[in-house]
C-alpha cells in the first residue's frame, strides 16, 4: 500500500445466491439506480446490470441446471448390459460388448458403468 491507495482483491465469477438476485431485480424495478444498489446491497453495478438482464429472460432468481458432460450410452443399452452381467457375472468386456451389440468403445462403456 503505497501513498495511501488501497488495493482490493478482485473475486472474479461471483455467484451471487437467488436471493440478492431477486433483490437487486426488485430494488432496480422499485426505482432505485444502479450506484444506489450498488452503496445498498454491495454489488458492482456492472453486475447489477447484468443479473437485471439475466432476470428478464430466465424470470427467475435461480440458477439454471449446468449440463454436465452427456451421457454417451443409451439407455436401452445400458438395460443390456446390466441384464448381461446379472447373467454372468465374470462376463469379459469384449464378449459383453459382442452379446449387448454396442457400437461404443470398451473403454467408453467401462468409464460409463464406473
């Protein structure tokens, strides 16, 4: 801290939880402006900015559900090889990959069943 500056950290990708969002949302429609908000509640105004924009489309203070990685077997092909190995229960992978008719790699099913 030189000549009498202060350095603040920056948090970056701050998630803020659905209920300061909705209380942005309804302060900024109540008529407050974002540097009011941003003294009130805490909030950088360029985010208020931006969780007003969110709000307008989702209609919500929630987050929306992350996707993940997809699953790459199908259902009715899992139902197969889990059928399969309550059969066998020492079934090799190549023969179960044969018996179930998978177009998928052993290692994919492998990383799928673990």
């Amino acid at each position: 801290m030189q000549d009498g500056t202060n350095i603040t950290m920056h948090t970056p990708n701050t998630e803020y939880s659905p209920h300061l969002r909705a209380k942005i949302v309804i302060g900024f429609e109540l008529g407050l402006q974002r540097p009011a908000l941003k003294h009130k509640i805490g909030v950088n105004p360029a985010n208020v900015s931006g969780l007003i924009a969110r709000y307008k489309i989702q209609k919500s203070g929630k987050s929306r559900p992350r996707s993940g990685r997809p699953c790459y077997l199908k259902k009715h092909d899992l139902q197969k090889v889990f059928a399969l190995i309550n059969k066998n229960l020492f079934i090799s992978n190549n023969c179960l990959r044969v018996e179930a008719s998978l177009t998928y790699y052993i290692h994919t099913l492998i990383r799928e069943l673990v």
